[in-house]
C-alpha cells in the first residue's frame, strides 16, 4: 500500500510509535485481538499524548485519511483501508475516589487494572467478564458485565468523559456541559471524537457472593428452564449467567476435555447469599460439581477463561424478548446435533434489574430484552472454517422469531452495524450529531458507515 508522506513526516516528531507498512514491528502492531479478523491501516499510531493525537488530527485532515481508535484490539469489524489505527496504551491513568464511588482511567487502560485496583474495597466496578479488554472501547460500546442486572451497562455508568474533537480542542465534557455528546458516547463508540479518559461510576458491593454449578447435559432442559424462571424472582442484586460448552473432539485440546460437554450456571449476588433462589436451580439437574461462598472480582477474572492472549475466533450474539419453552426445546435439540460440533460454547446471560431503567441517557440500552446470548466457534489452525460460519447461520436462525428490537455495540458481529442498536430515530440522531461533531469526516466510521 503506499505510504502517505505527511505520515512519514510525522514520524521525525511524534513522541509515541508511529509504524508505517515497511517498518519491521508493524505486521504485529496492526493485529486486533480476534485474529480472525484482517487489518490492514496505512499507519499504526500509539501517540504518547494529547499533542500526538492532535498531530494525527493534523494529518489526517491533510491527507483525506481517517483515524480508527481501537485500544485494546477488542471489537475489530473490517480491513481498516485508508485509515490510521491508533492504539492509546499511553493514556494509563487510574484514580480511584472510594468516597464518591467513581474511577477515572485512561483510554488505555484494562479491566483487569481496576479490578485489582479495588480488591478488598467493598466497591465494585461495571466491567466485563475479561480483565483484558479496555475500559474505554467495553463502555463506550454499551458493555454487559457480571453487574448488569445490579448496575445498568457499563454505558450507563459513564458519568463523563475528556474528549478530543476534530477541532483541536479538548477537554472535560458531562450531562450538564454537553448531554448530545455523552448520549453519542454511551454507546455508539468513538465515532464522535476521541475519548482520552473517562470517569465511571463503581458499583457498592460489600458482600459479593457467588455459585458456580455445574450439570449433566443430560439435564439441561430442566436446569435452563429452572434459571428462566428464576429470572421473575431474582432481585437485581442477582446477576446470572448459563453456558453450554461442548468441547470439539481437536488434538489441540487437553485430553481430559477433548470431546466433552458441560453446563454451569454462574450466579453473582452483590448483597450476600441467595442460596434460597439458587437452590430451585439446583435441585434441576444432577450436580456434577458445586462451588458457593464468598468472592471476588478478582477471583471471578481468574477463573473466568477468558484468553489472555490474542485469538482467532468467530461468534455470533443476539439479544432474545423471551426465552419460551418451545425455543428451550429448538436451542438444546440444535445443540446436539452432530453438525453443530463447530460451536464450542453457547452463553445465556439473564437480562432486566436495572437494565431496564437506564439511569443517564444514552445510545446503548437494553430495556425490553430479557436475555442476551452468544455462540463461540473457535478457529483452530488448519481446520476449515465453512462449517463454523455454517452453524452461526443456523444459530441465528433458530434464535431469529424471539430477536429483541436491539442490542449493544459490544456484542455486535464483524460487519454488523449500529442499526442493530437503537431505533430509526436513534441512528438519524446519532448521524446528525456526527455531522456536527466530525464535519470533516476524520474519524472511521466505526460501526456506522456514512
């Protein structure tokens, strides 16, 4: 691809990393963290500061390119062509007020850092199930975490944030200062301006309890439809999560799970035991391991499996109105069946509590959905890909007559747009205020191509 001069000048000042195509470290740096997907960017920038990013801002104007901010590699939809992929590990603040419940972090930083950072406080933060994924990309594209039903989506706790707009300036910006940007932010990404940092509200948590059981397949029916019903009583302090993991029959895989099914349901209560609820799904099925008691964040992100290093991998998410009989039957019976052996894991987060009151307005809400579910196929080396794209088709298919309205950016597929994500009226409003915001189309389209 050829090289933009106005980048190769930039190099000599910019204070952070700024990797062109025939620079030795770029073909690593240009990797998001689904190696599935294929970038390719005309630069790969880390900016060291406000002033590198204005600098890109400068160059980007010049040169008819765009800037694609992608901080951790999380999220990765397309090529990248004809953009500037710009990476904001230097912007690694963390500032944790316990007395006000509020972090403020960099655009930079990870989950795992505030995690950790909060250990033993009796505050929580809103934050994924991946201690690797940045805060900054998980929030600012809606974000469903273990504290979903007790604290809305990690959109919904962004109280402000400090943005660089296309002119320049930078600075704080709130509800108060200006309630179009942070409805644009809390959700629909960074197509509006580039976040350096963000205040976040944490979530109090003094007595966090949790229950990881563990079934026989052969039960699954009655343990899903036991967590279904739960759902009417459980208080929003209750947080679960169902997953389905049938292990391929792969020579890459330990011999002790190779081959094997399990079904776990993960439960997180933010106000102590609810063994009283969790006992109807227990009593569901043959427990094949049971684990209750006191825990932690921290101990959640360890035990979570989440890859800690890049991976290629496909998926396909949708967010359901209902989880009925008849689809309980369709979803297990399809889970079965030999041809389906491409989909590794099958995850049923229950929805409502506090996501259905969002507190602070914002692109990204989940108010009528009751259940958010995704299918992992992973992708192994020399295994063909066709039947795993092949069973995501059938997955969405079976799941399609009970789809929700929409869902949140964070669980959108390569591809996949924005206008899975609000309605009419909210793509037409988040347009506008990209217009207003970016005038100049400086930034990359993100998940809402002009």
């Amino acid at each position: 691809m050829p090289t933009h001069r106005a980048l190769v000048a930039l190099q000599d000042r910019f204070a952070g990393t700024l990797l062109l195509p025939e620079d030795a470290a770029y073909d690593a740096a240009r990797h998001p963290w689904n190696l599935a997907i294929s970038q390719h960017p005309v630069a790969v920038a880390a900016p060291a500061d406000v002033d590198d990013l204005r600098a890109l801002i400068g160059v980007a104007r010049e040169s008819g390119l765009r800037l694609a901010i992608q901080p951790s590699g999380h999220g990765a939809s397309d090529s990248l062509n004809g953009a500037v992929l710009v990476r904001m590990s230097a912007f690694d603040d963390l500032e944790v007020d316990l007395d006000r419940g509020v972090v403020t972090v960099g655009a930079g930083v990870r989950w795992g850092a505030v995690v950790d950072a909060l250990e033993g406080t009796g505050w929580v933060a809103p934050a994924g199930t991946s201690p690797v994924v940045s805060v900054a990309g998980y929030t600012l594209g809606g974000g469903h975490s273990w504290f979903s039903r007790t604290a809305g989506l990690g959109s919904d706790n962004l109280r402000a944030a400090w943005v660089l707009r296309t002119d320049g300036t930078h600075g704080r910006a709130d509800d108060s200062s200006d309630p179009d940007l942070l409805w644009a932010l809390r959700g629909a990404g960074g197509i509006v301006g580039i976040v350096t940092a963000l205040e976040i509200d944490l979530v109090r948590a003094p007595d966090v309890w949790g229950a990881n059981l563990t079934f026989d397949v052969a039960d699954a029916s009655a343990v899903v439809r036991a967590v279904r019903d739960l759902a009417v009583s459980a208080p929003s302090s209750l947080n679960v999560f169902l997953n389905s993991m049938r292990m391929p029959d792969a020579p890459q895989l330990p011999e002790e799970i190779r081959g094997r099914s399990f079904l776990t349901v993960q439960a997180l209560s933010t106000n102590g035991p609810q063994e009283e609820l969790i006992d109807a799904v227990r009593r569901a099925g043959h427990l094949r391991r049971e684990t209750t008691g006191p825990t932690s964040p921290a101990a959640l992100a360890a035990a979570s499996n989440e890859p800690t290093d890049p991976t290629p991998g496909r998926g396909a998410s949708m967010a359901l109105d209902v989880l009925d009989d008849a689809t309980i039957d369709a979803l297990l019976e399809f889970r079965e069946l030999p041809e389906q052996w491409p989909i590794m894991g099958i995850d049923i987060r229950m929805l409502g509590g506090a996501l259905g009151t969002p507190r602070r307005a914002g692109f990204a809400s989940l108010p009528s959905a009751g259940w958010l579910l995704h299918a992992l196929v992973p992708v192994f080396p020399g295994m063909p890909t066709e039947p795993g794209d092949a069973s995501l088709v059938a997955f969405r298919e079976l799941l399609a007559p009970n789809e929700a309205p929409q869902t949140v950016a964070t669980f959108l597929e390569p591809g996949q747009t924005l206008e899975r994500c609000g309605s009419a009226d909210d793509i037409a409003r988040l347009r506008d205020l990209r217009s207003r915001f970016d005038p100049d189309a400086l930034l990359h389209d993100g998940r809402l191509p002009r």
